[in-house]
C-alpha cells in the first residue's frame, strides 16, 4: 500500500515546534518536536488512525531532518 504523507510546520514557540501531517484524503494529526532533544510529542492522531502508523512516518521524517540540522517549514513522506 502506498503511502503519500504532506507535512507542515504550524507554529514554533520556544523550544517546541509543532506539525501537522496531512494524508491525500485530507486527514490530518499532530505533533510536536522539541528543538533541543529531538523528542516527539503526539497531540492528535489522524482520523481511523488506530496503529500509529502515519504519525510513526511523519515522526520519522522529521525526525530525519531533526538530525540534519533542519526543522524545515514543509516536507513529505512518500512510500
């Protein structure tokens, strides 16, 4: 199954910085990830999202670009 995630910043306070991730049928959860230890914080699951799995690879990417040095104002998970 192919998965197609958009993944947007909405807003950074502090040390927090939180997204929105987003699926092609327009369901949409949260999270947060702070800037200093890299660790993620769900606020909200996508709709029907029972196991995680979309959080986990939006989680993932930004996690990725975390580790770049990067907290980048939009970016996308595809598979």
């Amino acid at each position: 199954m192919a998965v197609y995630l958009d993944i947007q910043k909405t807003s950074e306070h502090g040390d927090v910085v939180s997204y929105l991730y987003r699926t092609t049928d327009n369901r949409e959860g949260a999270f947060d990830i702070n800037k200093q230890s890299g660790e993620i914080i769900l606020k909200r699951l996508a709709a029907g999202e029972e196991d995680e799995h979309l959080f986990r690879r939006a989680a993932h990417k930004i996690t990725k670009h975390f580790r770049e040095g990067e907290l980048p104002e939009t970016t996308c998970w595809a598979s």
